[in-house]
C-alpha cells in the first residue's frame, strides 16, 4: 500500500506514534509518505520506502493567523495525486481530519477516490475539542471519516459523549517497541552520574502542561525522599516548569531534582530509574507510562481516563484518584523499601508492556487499511 501519515511533527504523543507507525509500515514494504510542516522529531535519517513532505506555512500580511488547515488540504491533493497513494492516515482530529475531507472531496471532482482514517489521540478530544467552537466541524470531520480509531476505550466514550457522532469508533491502543536489554553493569555505570549507591531514582515524562500535575510529582517526591533517599529525574519543557522549579526551592529539594528538559530519546533515561510518576488530570491513553514499563520500570499514577486500561493496579504499579499525592507517595514507598517487592514490579511492568507491542498492533491499522480499501472498491 501507498499511505500518506499527516501527523504533528513534534514530541507529544500523536506525532511520536504516528512516526512510529509510519516506520514500522514502511519496514513490512509499504510506502510511506509523511506530510505535515516540519520534520518529525521521531523520524531520524533516511529510511527505504519513507518519504517527508513540507507543508509550506505561507507568510501573508493579510493574515493575522496562518491559514494552516487549507495549506494542508492543498498539499496532500497533491501528494495524492502525483504520488498515486492508496489512502490518507490523519493523527489527531484538529485540523486533520477536516484538512483530509476538503482534500477528499477535491480529488473526487478529479475522479480520484482516496479514503482517510481519522486517529484520535487524547486532548483534541478531551480537551480542546470540548470547546463548543469546534463541536460542529469535529462531529462531521469523525463521521465523514472512512475509518475512526481510538487509543483506549476511555477515549472512545468520551468521543460519543462529547460529539453527535454515529461512525464506529475502533479502539486500537497505542504500542512500544521494547529497547534492547541492557547489562546492568553498563546501567550501574550510567546511574552513578545522577545518583549515589543505595538512593533511588524517580522519574517523570511530560509536556509539563497544567493537565500533567507537575507539581503534583513534585510533592510525592518531596514525602518519598523523607522517608527513602532519593533523586528525581524531570524529562520534558512547558508552561508549568517555571512552577515546578519554585515548588523545589520552596520543598528544599531542588539538590535532589534533576531538571534535563526536553530528550530525544528519553528512554534511555529512564532505564536508569526505579518508578515512574504519571499524576495526571487526564490522560487518554498514558504512553508516557508505557515507554517506562517497556523498560522495566513500575508505574505510581492516577486512575484516570485510559490510564487503568496501561497500568495495571497491584501488578505494574498503583493507581491513585488525581489530587491523592499522599496516596501516591505511600504506593511509591511501598514499591521502593524493599528490593524483592522493586524487582517484581520491574518484572511485571515489563511483562505488562508487552500487551501493547508493535507486533500486536500493526496487523489491526492493516486489517483496517484493507477494510477501507475493500469499501472504496465497492463503492467504485
């Protein structure tokens, strides 16, 4: 198959899924074609059966706001057209979805018929779609999709709740692709750089926006620390870091915290870590906590939206109700104070992950593809 990936080219999520996707279809001998306005940080050098196409962001005076979404619609007529691509995979509804019908209906007036799958991933859902502003286009963008997915089954709900929506929705999760074990005398050697013999690493993963509860980790870190020595490890940038780094000072533990701010490839941190915190308002599905338990490392979060659905309570981490940071902070303890009880969790976060692996998912975005495909032949 010839599939066109539209995608936010940056470290959330969606655009790190759908690169991912995009790579794992190319390596099976698909042909992919990514488009969006910049480079996806997940995508790395040059790849057999992968091609990137720049949607151009034009600078009119005229325009006080760039007029992204037609400049999209625009360029994937195009891409579809010059590069004969069976179907369009859009992650994230807003503006995707809508940039793909208007490039849909286009190319049928040229007698091309191309279908798209809408993914959506989390907060162009739960958070900005609930913004009556777009409830309409959102609404017709999901039905008019040729194929609607999920990443958890929580998202799907609130999908119906929140738009007049009729298409059937598929919940097909998010993946990770497990790294390499590594020798534990390499880690050894790697861990001594943040973090004594004896002390315990914590670590957390976001885009430190209000929804993730940065400060929430903070505080469950600050009770952890008190009672079992310990470092944090803060991977990622946003709005909220500014208050996290004023939380540390005003705790007396900002010489415990390490602040590294946005990686590439975080993964390779959190090797070096002992339990994963993920305190957030919501979260749609909680990828953050599987890249951790693909590497072994136990889960404390809250117990909200398609979280439950990743960590498994009592058995890969905890779960708490958001807001509880005592009741995490005992769990986290709890996994910490003893080494048996630690190495059982790391076993079972691992052995959980492995529910969300490529080879698990990548069959069910093909059976979809070809369901599409067989559709769009009817149809014909």
């Amino acid at each position: 198959m010839k599939i066109g990936i539209v995608l936010y080219p940056t470290f959330g999520g969606s655009g790190v899924v759908a690169t991912e996707l995009g790579k794992a279809l190319a390596q099976k001998g698909h042909e992919v074609h990514f488009i969006t306005y910049a480079q996806p940080v997940r995508l790395g050098s040059y790849r057999e059966n992968i091609f990137y196409h720049e949607v151009a962001v034009s600078n009119y005076p005229l325009f006080e706001f760039q007029p992204y979404e037609t400049e999209l619609a625009s360029k994937l007529v195009d891409v579809v057209k010059h590069e004969d691509l069976d179907l369009l995979h859009v992650h994230y509804a807003i503006p995707h979805a809508s940039a793909a019908y208007m490039a849909q209906q286009i190319l049928e007036s040229h007698g091309i018929r191309i279908p798209f799958v809408t993914t959506l991933h989390g907060t162009d859902i739960t958070l900005v779609g609930k913004d009556k502003s777009f409830e309409p286009v959102i609404s017709f963008c999901i039905n008019k999709s040729n194929a609607v997915t999920a990443v958890s089954e929580s998202l799907r709900k609130d999908t119906f709740t929140h738009f007049n929506t009729t298409r059937e929705i598929h919940v097909v999760p998010n993946f990770i692709q497990a790294s390499p074990v590594v020798p534990a005398a390499e880690l050894l050697e790697r861990r001594r750089k943040y973090a004594q013999d004896g002390e315990r690493i914590l670590c957390h993963v976001s885009n430190f926006r209000p929804v993730k509860r940065v400060e929430d980790v903070i505080q469950i870190f600050k009770r952890v620390n008190d009672v079992i020595p310990s470092r944090l490890m803060l991977i990622g940038d946003g709005p909220d870091r500014y208050n996290a780094e004023r939380l540390c000072r005003e705790l007396g533990v900002c010489s415990r915290v390490i602040t590294l701010g946005k990686i590439r490839d975080a993964a390779k941190l959190m090797q070096l870590t002992d339990l994963f915190l993920l305190p957030s308002e919501t979260e749609s599905f909680g990828l953050a906590a599987l890249e951790a338990m693909a590497e072994g490392i136990p889960v404390v979060s809250s117990n909200t939206g398609g979280i439950p659905e990743v960590n498994k309570d009592g058995y890969s981490g905890y779960l708490s109700n958001v807001g509880d940071v005592d009741g995490m902070a005992k769990n986290a303890i709890k996994i910490l104070s003893n080494e048996a009880t630690l190495n059982q969790f790391k076993t079972n976060a691992r052995e959980q992950s492995k529910l969300f692996s490529l080879e698990e998912i990548l069959p069910v975005y093909e059976n979809i593809y070809n369901a599409v495909l067989k559709d769009v032949q009817t149809v014909k």
